[in-house]
C-alpha cells in the first residue's frame, strides 16, 4: 500500500515536471521574440566592464518581471481584466487595448521586418544598396507573413518549431564560444550607470506587457492539462515560469557578455540592428554570421506572423466582428509596413515614450498581483497606480524633451534626481508606495467595498 502511493507520487511529481518543462518552453518562445536580441548585445557592448552590473538592471525588466506578470495573471484569475479589477471596471480593457495598438502593432511587427532586413538580409548581402533594397525586401517580408497569417496554415507553425530549436542551437553555440574563446576584454567606456542602461533598455523588450497580452494562452495549457488549485497548478505555473527564466538568462546573459568583450574590437559606430552579426563575424567567421542572419529571418518571420494574427484577431472581436479577421489582418498588415520603413533605431525610439510612461505602471500591477493574497484594499491598487503613472508621465516628459532638443528648467531634472532610487532606474518606486498607502488608508476611511477577487481556489 505504502509502495502504491509513494510511485503515485513519483508519477505526479513527474508528469508535473514534465508540463513545466512543455509549457516553459513553450512561454519562453514566446518571450524570446527575434527582435528583442538587439538589446542583449547593445547593453553588453555599451557598458562595458560594467556589464555584469548592466545585466542585473536586464534581469529585472527583461527575464524576472515578464514571468512574475504570467504568475501574476495565473493567481488572480488568468486575464487582465480580473488581474485589475481592484483598480476599475475598465482598466483592464483600456491597457490590454493600448498595449495591442502600441506595443504589437505599431513596434513589435515593424521591428520584426527591420530586424529582419538590418540584422539579416544585409549581412547577407553587404554590397547591396540599403537604402534602395528596403523598398524590396521589407514588402515583400510583410507579404509573406501577411499570406501565412490570412491563411491561418499549420505551414508557419511547423517551420517556427524547427526555428526555435535551430536559433537556439546556433546562440547557444556562439554564447559557449564567447565564453571559451573571447573577442577580447571588456573595457571601461565611461557609462556612468550601468544598471540603469540594463533596466530602461530591458523596457524595450516590450515583455511585461507581451505576458499581459499573452499569459492567459500558459494558464489555458495548464488548465487543459487537468490541473486545479488543489492539484499542481501552482507548482506547474510556477515551474515553467522558472524555466522561461533560465531560458532567457542563458540566452540574453550570453549575448550581453559578447557584446561586453567586443568593446575593444569594434568601432563605436556600428548600429544596433548590425551589432549582433558584426560580433558574430568577428567570433565565427563569414559563415557564422551568414547562418544567424538566415536563422534571424527566418525566425522574425514566424514573429510577425503570430502577432499579425493575434492583433488581427483581437480587433475582429473589438470591433463586434464588424470588421472581418481578413480585413483586420490587412489593416495591421499595411500600416505595418509604413512604420517598417523607419528602421530599426527609428522603431526603438518611437517605443521610448511609450515604456516610459507605462512600464511603471506594468510592474506596479504585477507586484500588486503578486501581493494580493496579504492585502484586500481597492485603495492601494488605485493609488500605486495612479503614482507609478504620474511618476512614468515625468520620466516621459524628461526624456522626450532630451530628445528633442527643449530646454527645461534645470528644476525639473534636479527634483526627479532627488528621488530616491531614480539615479538606478526606480524613481516611480517609493512615490507608488506611499500612493498605496495613502490610497489605502482613505479607501478604508470611506467605507467603501472591494471587488470580489478571484482567489487561487476557484480557478
């Protein structure tokens, strides 16, 4: 009898294991979108001897904070709009619309093609006009994904199974080279804060909001797979979380110290989208180089395709299907190509203001998610909130006036600066705290109720 239950045990504790590895692999896909390998290098390359400093600031926005948002989501009911029902009724409606328009309309699926050209077609064509073969390659890089997303085939899905694996084999390769047979030593190149450089530009990754849109397909997977509250659905979510988490370490830790030891090999005045495979060059060879360019393609190719559908999609059922799957695809699809043409550095730049202002308010959602089960008060959801938003509004205004040349009064940098934490990044943290506390203390002084949540036992 004793014998029965401890290989029942083994049994479970194994097929546990075996779906956190599935649905892990699956999450990191995922995240792991072909464009996002431009920052990694770019951060290493930029900071220097500081980049294992940078690496921490990366750790935090672009690897942990994305697989919190998924466990997040999966212990408040597995959709935004519950996720932020302490906030109000319509705030989870309003930011996962935001975050649909803006961040996979106009940066992800753009970015995808860009990449695609700078970081793949013109390494393998070097002599080629660029300025003249963008007008080729990045319609016809939009026409192709745009056939396969209309066509909803099993074609994309079947090619990106075997991408995965290969884009992951060829970094894996070149991180274990870098490591083995270094470009040279990072050098100092005078950044003064490198942490803060690995953290705004983990913003850029886009993946907090990207768990946002598309953690609720994991929680489906689990559930699908027969687990409950009471039977290892904690322990599935949080263990394919874990391995999302180790996926994106290896592979953007590895990349980022590539671009680290290449300081000293490289001009300063290489691009972001021609770094990876100038690094690349320079550690393998033109064959190395030439094979991640087709691997990168390839790989931006199956992006673009999943986020045309999902975005088509999702602005079918927007509209009330007044406007058709095929229509929508299209509409994403042309506008698409406009921004496409901009160009990589282009393309970052636009998504600045937008992470500014609300990848504060991301993580403070996320964090709160995570914390629920120790608090139930409405008023620290909507104060931390409405803080993590006005302090991103001011990071916003600050960095887009740098951009363009204005003059602000010194008195605005010097207050932000006097913030806690903001010489690292942080400068929304300690204003959404004591926004949650004010919150709270005058929700609890009102009288007023709390949402009913959706507690870990009725999922």
């Amino acid at each position: 009898m004793i014998d029965e239950v401890m290989m029942t045990q083994f049994t479970g504790q194994n097929r546990i294991l075996r779906d956190s590895l599935i649905v892990g692999f699956a999450m990191f896909a995922v995240f792991f979108g072909a464009g996002n390998l431009i920052f990694p290098p770019q951060i290493g390359f930029l900071s220097g001897s500081g980049w294992a400093e940078a690496l921490g600031g990366l750790l935090l926005t672009g690897m942990l904070l994305p697989v919190l948002t998924v466990i997040a989501l999966g212990l408040r009911g597995g959709s935004v709009e519950r996720l932020t029902a302490p906030i109000a009724p319509w705030f989870g409606s309003a930011l996962l619309f935001v975050s649909m328009i803006f961040l996979a309309w106009m940066i992800a699926i753009p970015r995808t093609a860009s990449v695609a050209y700078e970081s793949g077609f013109l390494t393998l064509a070097p002599s080629l006009d660029r300025d003249r073969w963008i007008w080729v390659f990045i319609p016809l890089f939009i026409a192709v994904s745009t056939y396969f997303a209309l066509d909803r085939s099993n074609v994309i899905d079947r090619i990106g199974r075997f991408l995965t694996p290969l884009l992951l084999a060829l970094l894996g390769i070149i991180v274990l080279w870098s490591i083995l047979a270094p470009l040279g030593t990072p050098v100092d190149t005078g950044v003064g804060a490198p942490f803060r450089l690995g953290l705004i530009t983990g913003y850029q990754t886009g993946d907090v909001f990207g768990g946002l849109m598309f953690g609720i397909i994991f929680i489906e997977a689990i559930r699908d797979r027969g687990y409950t509250a009471e039977n290892g659905y904690r322990a599935v979510l949080c263990g394919a979380a874990l391995v999302t988490f180790i996926g994106l370490f290896v592979v953007y830790g590895g990349l980022e110290y590539l671009g680290a030891t290449g300081t000293a090999a490289l001009n300063g005045d290489v691009t972001q989208s021609e770094l990876l495979t100038r690094l690349v060059g320079a550690l393998a060879g033109t064959l190395g180089a030439n094979a991640l360019a087709v691997a990168v393609i390839l790989a931006c190719l199956t992006t673009a395709v999943g986020a045309t559908a999902v975005l088509g999609e999702y602005l079918r059922k927007w509209s009330g299907s007044r406007i058709s799957y095929r229509t929508a695809v299209l509409i994403v699809s042309l506008t698409s190509l406009l921004q496409a043409f901009g160009g990589v550095d282009y393309i970052v730049a636009l998504a600045d203001p937008f992470f500014r202002l609300l990848y504060p308010v991301g993580i403070t959602i996320v964090l709160l998610g995570l914390a629920a089960p120790f608090f139930s008060n409405d008023g620290v959801w909507k104060g931390a909130t409405l803080m993590s938003f006005l302090m991103g509004a001011y990071d916003l205004v600050l960095g887009v006036s740098g951009m363009l040349g204005l003059n602000l009064p010194a008195q605005f940098q010097q207050a932000y600066d006097l913030i806690p934490l903001a010489s690292v990044g942080f400068a929304w943290l300690l204003p959404a705290i004591l926004g949650g506390v004010v919150g709270g203390a005058l929700w609890r002084a009102s009288g007023h109720p709390n949402v009913e949540t959706t507690t870990l036992s009725e999922i």
